[in-house]
C-alpha cells in the first residue's frame, strides 16, 4: 500500500501544480485547454488511486476480522468447557449433601 499511498501523493500534488498553473492569467486558449485536460486526466487517476487503496483497505479488514472470528469462537469454546467444571462441582455437592443426610437418618436410628 505504500507504492499505491505514494502515487496517490505524486498524484494530489500534481493536481495541485496544474490548478495554480490554470490560475495563471496570461495564458492561451490553447495552454488554457491542454491544461483543463491534463487536470481531468489527474483527478481521474487520483481515483484509481483512491479505489485501489480502499480495495486494500477493505482486503486488511477482512483478514483481521477472519482472525478474530477465529478468536472468538477459541474464547467461546474454552468459556463452555469452563462453565462446564462448576456444573460438575454443583452435581457433586449434590451428591454429597445427600450422601450426608443418608449417613445422619441412618446414624438417627
């Protein structure tokens, strides 16, 4: 992108040269007209520039947001299998609150 930024500058600063030169008042027809065509010529390659440089833009974004898609859905699963231990833990608890009432009726006889 960098190539593309740089053209894109080489460009603007063009566009910029040629619109003082338009601004000039003794000039010709002639020199008026090449240079109203030269500028029309320059803004339309500032936007293949511009448009070449969104594309990438939009191509960075989209392998980021992939990356963290993939992220997410790591941080999801090992967020299941965590809530799983404390379900486990609430079983076994279970298990022995009633082992213990077992053990206290039977110990009541």
């Amino acid at each position: 992108m960098d190539k593309q930024a740089q053209t894109l500058k080489e460009v603007q600063a063009s566009i910029h040269a040629i619109d003082g030169q338009r601004k000039m008042a003794d000039l010709t027809d002639a020199e008026r007209e090449a240079l109203e065509l030269t500028a029309v010529a320059l803004r339309d390659a500032e936007r293949v520039a511009l448009a070449a440089i969104q594309k990438q833009v939009i191509k960075d974004l989209e392998e980021k947001t992939a990356a963290l898609k993939e992220q997410a859905k790591t941080i999801r699963a090992k967020v299941t299998q965590i809530n799983k231990m404390p379900n486990v833990i609430e079983s076994i608890t279970s298990v022995i609150k009633l082992a213990v009432k077992i053990v206290a009726a039977i110990a009541k006889w």
